[in-house]
C-alpha cells in the first residue's frame, strides 16, 4: 500500500504540471480486464512512455491501492484498453487511461446506477474511482478532459432473457448517468458488439442487437465489430490475447474516425487465429475461410457449420441440410467478392431452409459470405 502510494506520488511529480489530460474511461466485466501480457502483444515499437495508466479491478479495491503509473509499467491482465491507447497516441497528446473492470457481472444487476441487489452494485464504486483518479490529476494542476468510455461487457446479461431483454433500456440509461455524473455530457461512448459465431450464451442476440441499437441511437456513440479476426481462448467466452488487441484498435479508430473500423484482421501472433491466412487446425482451410464459412477454425472439421459452397468457374452458395433459425431471429446472408466489399445482401426466410436450394450464384471463383443475425421480437 505504502510503496503504491509512494509510487504515484513519484509519478506524479515527474509529469509537468499545468498540462490538459484527454481521459479516456474503460468498462466491463472479464474481457476487460483481459488476459494479456504487454511483454508479448503490447510492446510499442517507438518507446512511448507518455500514457498515464490507472485501473481497478473488483469491487471495493480503491483508487489508492492502483495510483497513476505510465502505461508501459502494466505488464499483466490487459484488455483492450492497451491497444487503444496506442493507437489514440499521436493524434490526441496527454492520454490518460482509468480502467474498472470486474469479472462476471451483469450490467442489469451490477453496472447500472439503479442495479437489482441480487448482486454486488458497482456503479457508485465506479464513479468514485473514476472521480478520485480525476482529483488526483486535478491536484497536481492539470486539466481533465474526458473524452470518450470503451465498454465491453455482455456475456453475463446473455446468459438468461431478464437480463437480456433489458440490456437495450439498461445501457442507455447507462450512459446517461456516467455523462451525468461525470459531468461530462459530449463524452464519446464506444461499445463492443457481442459475439455471435462462437459465444455460448443462450441470448446472445438480444445482447448484441441491444448493443447496435443504442449506439446507432445515443449521440456521439458508437459499435465495433467484435467477430471478424477474432476468437476465444478455448472458452467461448474469453478473447485471446490477440483479440483483445484488435479489438481495441477498432475503437480507438472508431473515435477517431467517427464511428469507421479499418482494421479487419489482426496481425497478432500465438493463438494463430489472429492472423487469418493461418491455417491453426489444419485441414486445409485458412482461419478466413473458417471464419466465413461460420466453422471451427481450432477444430480439423473440413465443413461449414451452415453454408454449402459449390466453386467453379462461378460459386452457388446455400443453406446447409437440416439448418434452422429460431422463430424470433432472422437471418441474412451477405456476400461479396471482396472482404473490403461492397457487400450484397439476401433475406432468408422459411422456405430457404426448406428447399435447400441455392440461395445465389455469383460469377467468380472468390466469394466471401456470412449469415448475420437479428432478433424480430423480444
């Protein structure tokens, strides 16, 4: 305790006083808190050493026991917060991140500012650490701006349809309240958009449709994609370490850039899934093509889980025998002979399954195609 105090009086005192901090606030439960290791994903090949760097992990652990630190002394348990950061420096000076993150908690009965008591309310906890690391910044001279909160978080709100059905009502009063008790009513809000092609939570739908929909609604807010070049640690719930990365790199260019993603895939290294004309399982189809055809890019399968592709000198692509969608869930198939697009789009219905006829016929012998999904009622 002593010598984290001792630490960040040190920090400190070392930063020029009178400078305007640009702070950026990170949120959610275990993905946020990561997994990753800045010795092996995160090391900035230009030696930045600028970023100030607060986080708190798990309820009631208080600001003083974590204190200001550079960013490159935080070495354990990344998420994306690294990654977005890096990638912000540059074109935003003064970056300071504050990090609160506590495993398996639902914003329905965790997050939220009015959550039920079924668990531990970590709202208030939340604002206090957030505001205690912005006096301690202000009380050595220099100024706060905060500029935008990166939330990932959802698995635990998808585990069951209370939850799920109130994600929508929930995050937007969310963010209202942080804007309002912050003081910070311009403040940017990013979300991650919850995974669909390997999660394992029964309303993953509902969570992710609730996610796009409100950052489509709410001013100044936005979504990153969460599914392409991305995967888990063996789980299905948990981001590699790679993943993570790419991830953060997505939001900090959707604040950028006003809401655009560049960074399709990522270039990480170690889950091998990351790089997407790796082959991990090895059976003969890269990561890529796993990941359009909605396989197991972990698993030697050799077969899409539900697309049938023919290839020749054009490409028919249909639905996979026995395939079916939930009655409140539609589905689309998008395709296009470029990953960069553009993309057409083909609305599936009932009959589609039914037949098993091709869906459509594209002349060339490179198609990508993915079904998305959308939930129709709640």
């Amino acid at each position: 305790m002593k010598a984290s105090l001792l630490l960040a009086c040190v920090l400190m005192t070392s930063v020029v006083a009178g400078e305007t901090y640009n702070l950026f606030l990170a949120a959610g439960q275990s993905n946020m808190t990561g997994t990753g290791r800045a010795t092996f994903f995160y090391v900035d090949p230009n030696g930045v050493d600028d970023i100030l760097f607060t986080k708190n992990e798990g309820w009631g652990r208080r600001f003083q026991e974590r204190g200001w630190v550079w960013l490159s002394e935080t070495r354990t348990r990344i998420g994306p917060e690294h990654a977005f950061a890096r990638t912000v420096y540059g074109d935003v000076p003064n970056v300071a991140i504050a990090k609160y993150s506590v495993n398996a908690r639902s914003l329905q009965d965790s997050f939220r500012k009015d959550a039920d008591s079924r668990e531990v309310r970590l709202y208030a906890d939340m604002i206090d650490f957030w505001q205690h690391a912005i006096y301690q910044l202000e009380a050595q001279g220099h100024e706060v701006n905060i500029r935008a909160l990166i939330w990932l978080q959802g698995t635990a709100d998808s585990r069951d349809s209370r939850r799920a059905r109130r994600y929508s009502i929930n995050l937007e009063k969310f963010v209202t309240d942080i804007r309002a008790d912050l003081n910070a009513p311009e403040m940017t809000f990013i979300t991650g958009r919850h995974p669909a092609y390997w999660c394992s939570q029964p309303e993953f739908r509902t969570v992710r449709k609730a996610q796009v929909d409100v950052a489509d609604s709410e001013p100044n807010a936005y979504w990153v994609d969460c599914d392409l070049g991305t995967w888990h640690r063996g789980d299905r719930v948990h981001y590699t370490n790679d993943s993570l990365e790419l991830i953060g790199v997505r939001m900090a260019e959707a604040y950028l850039y006003n809401g655009k993603t560049y960074s399709r895939f990522s270039a990480g290294a170690g889950s091998g899934i990351g790089d997407m004309s790796n082959d991990r399982d090895f059976d003969g189809r890269s990561n890529l093509v796993e990941y359009v055809d909605d396989s197991d890019p972990t698993t030697a399968d050799g077969a899409s889980s539900n697309l049938v592709f023919e290839v020749g000198e054009t490409t028919r692509i249909k639905l996979r025998d026995g395939f079916s969608m939930p009655a409140d869930v539609e589905a689309t198939l998008y395709y296009s002979t470029d990953l960069e697009g553009p993309w057409k789009s083909i609305q599936i219905d009932e009959s589609d399954f039914e037949s098993g006829d091709w869906l459509v016929t594209v002349d060339s012998k490179q198609v990508f195609a993915r079904l998305g999904y959308a939930v129709t009622s709640h």
